[in-house]
C-alpha cells in the first residue's frame, strides 16, 4: 500500500504545490482539495486519484486511519 501511495504522490506533486499547498494534511484533506481542482489535475494525477480514493476508503475501513 505504501508504494502505490507513495506513486500517487508523486504523480500529484505538482497539482498539490499549485493548487493545494495551503491544505494541512490528515483525514483525506489534500485528497478532497485535489479531487475539487479535478479539472485543473495533470493527467497523471487525474488517472492516480481514483486509487488513491480506494486506499484511502480501505484504511478508514480498517481503522488505520482516522475517519
């Protein structure tokens, strides 16, 4: 799971610099900040957001992370 995160990082690096650098992290915020710029997302960070989604509902599901 790690690595799979640890991609959508750095398919989204850029997206999260210019559109959601000023969102603290924790409980799913950077996820939900980039998927309401979905228009605005590279490609790459646009086809990495679903599964990043997924990991995300599995580790709440879980209880990896708080919800």
């Amino acid at each position: 799971m790690r690595s799979e995160a640890r991609a959508t990082m750095q398919a989204c690096r850029a997206d999260y610099e210019s559109l959601c650098s000023n969102v603290a992290p924790g409980s799913g915020r950077i996820l939900a900040c980039l998927q309401s710029h979905a228009g605005q997302l590279t490609s790459a960070c646009a086809r990495a957001l679903p599964r990043a989604q997924a990991l995300r509902d599995s580790a709440v599901t879980t209880g990896a992370t708080p919800k």
